[in-house]
C-alpha cells in the first residue's frame, strides 16, 4: 500500500497545545520547530521538529 501525504498548516499555538499534551514546557522548548507538517493517509497530522543537538524528530500533533 502506497502511503501519500498532504502538507498542512495549523497555527503554532494549536501545535504546542497538542505537544502540551504529552511533553512539559521544558522538553517542548528542547526543540525547534521547523515549518513542515503533514497529514498522512491515516489522517494524523505530523511536524518535524530539530533538537539541540541538530537531530530532527517527526511529532504527531494531532488528527485532520
């Protein structure tokens, strides 16, 4: 099964809030977020984010 994706765009207050959800303030700020979201075919939407250290990690920020 192919996998497709759509970019998506949601608000940086409505990211944070749904990362508020698993990560305290102090991991959150830990990353720096990098403008690229997704929605994959399952419907949840990812973000990409770069930590200190200039690793990237792909965060599920919520549902479409």
């Amino acid at each position: 099964m192919k996998k497709s994706y759509v970019l998506a765009e949601l608000p940086y207050t409505q990211i944070y809030k749904y990362l508020r959800t698993y990560m305290s303030d102090k991991e959150i700020s830990e990353y720096k977020y990098v403008g690229f979201q997704f929605i994959s075919n399952n419907n949840y939407i990812y973000a990409t984010f770069k930590d200190k250290e200039g690793y990237f990690h792909t965060f599920n920020i919520g549902k479409k």
